[in-house]
C-alpha cells in the first residue's frame, strides 16, 4: 500500500474514534500497515496531571511496568517531557544503567527491542508520546524506520489531536455553560459584546459576565485565550 494510502486509511479510521478502546484498534492497524509489533500513545493534559496510555502492549507488561514503577526510569517518559525531535531506543538506552535494565526486561515480555518514539506538544500544555516498538535486528529496524519515520511522525500529531479532543482535556476545568459556550463562540467568530447580546436576546452586562466566567473555568488569562482553549477542546466551533 503506497504511503499517501497508508495515511488516509489510519486517518479515516481516528476520526471515527471516540474512546480509549476505538484508539487501541487503529493501533493495531497502525502495527499491521507499518511492520512493527507494537505501538503505544502516553498522553498528559496539563503540568501535574497523571499520565495515560492507550496501547497494544501484552497485559503483564502493563501490570510490570506499573507494579515497579518504571515510569521512574523510562527514558521515553523525558521526551515527553523535554524532547521535541523523535528518538530511536537505541540512543535512550545508553542514557545509564537503570535504562539498559529496563529496556531488557521490556524484551523480556515481548516488547521489541528496537523502537521509536514521538513528542508530542499542545498549545496549552497537553504532551504526548507516540512509540512503535519491533522485535527486528538492528539492521533491519534501521531499514524499516527509514521507510515509515516520517508517516510516523504525521500519525503522532493526528493521534494526539484526536485523544486530546475526546479524552484528553484537563480534568479540573469545568464544564462551560450553555449561555458560556455561545458567547465564547460568537466573540470567536468576530462578533462584539453588543451583537452577541443582540443576537441571544440578553443584556450587554450579562454578555461580559459570561466570557468572564468562561474564561476562568478554562483557567485563560485572556478572553482570547479562553477561546483558543474551548476550539482546541472542541468545545465550540468558530467557523460558520
């Protein structure tokens, strides 16, 4: 399958996705098209927040990994935090002692020992990290990343914007209101104080009162940014 092809099919089948379960099958189609035997997305909403990860990692590495809190010492979990360009495994496993161990015991458990992974960075604070892992020979792994790197990358993006729009959001903002949400959206598309309070049938007053609690509840320090936030969260739409 030609590579354009490849990407228009992984991405057709994330935008029918709305939950965790949905994003682990393209996963595994993920694995399939590209070669690799196994794929993972860790993401986090905001600075503080618990990390999550969808993947199609086997069960009893998940519990492992858990269980001995490798989350200490994963030198992915510093891309996400730090890293901007994709790393391969092979680099991360020089990083010190406790890395080798813990890319052994991963092995152990049918986790490739070769890997890639992908930072991933959203506006407001969201990261994430998407890595494909292969059981392939050193030689073979660089012949095949030369090949699918690049889609790779493209598919972390998409992947991270499609986790962060139905799942991903800071859990401690709070739901906008329905009187919230239309003023956010209509000051978004360019309309004033005035018009909106025209076009809901409401006082100007009560126009500012809202956008302002709006903007709290999504913790912006401008209206402007409050409106960035709800469009990123796919909250409101500010297309016509």
């Amino acid at each position: 399958m030609s590579t354009f092809k490849r990407l228009d099919v992984i991405r057709g089948l994330l935008d029918r996705c709305d939950d965790a379960i949905a994003i682990r099958s393209v996963l595994s189609d993920i694995c399939r098209y590209y070669g690799v035997d196994h794929a993972a997305f860790l993401h986090q909403a905001c600075n503080g927040c618990q990390p999550s990860c969808v993947s199609t990692y086997p069960t009893v590495w998940c519990e492992r990994y858990n269980l001995r809190s490798y989350i200490d010492i994963d030198p992915t979990i510093k891309l996400m935090t730090r890293g901007v360009l994709p790393a391969d495994w092979d680099s991360l496993r020089r990083d010190c002692k406790d890395a080798q161990y813990f890319f052994d015991d991963a092995l152990s458990f049918g986790v490739g020992g070769q890997g890639l992974s992908v930072p991933t960075w959203g506006p407001f604070g969201q990261r994430g990290l998407f890595s494909v892992a292969s059981g392939l020979t050193l030689n073979e792994w660089q012949y095949l990343k030369l090949s699918i790197n690049y889609e790779l990358q493209i598919l972390a993006l998409h992947l991270h914007d499609r986790i962060f729009r139905f799942g991903g959001a800071d859990p401690s903002l709070k739901t906008l209101s329905r009187r919230e949400t239309e003023c956010l959206e209509l000051l978004g598309r360019g309309k004033i104080p005035k018009q909106i309070a025209a076009t809901l049938k409401i006082s100007e007053s009560a126009i500012r009162h809202y956008l302002k609690s709006a903007k709290h509840k999504l913790k912006a320090t401008t209206t402007y940014q409050a409106i960035a936030i709800a469009n990123a969260l796919g909250l409101i739409n500010v297309l016509e």
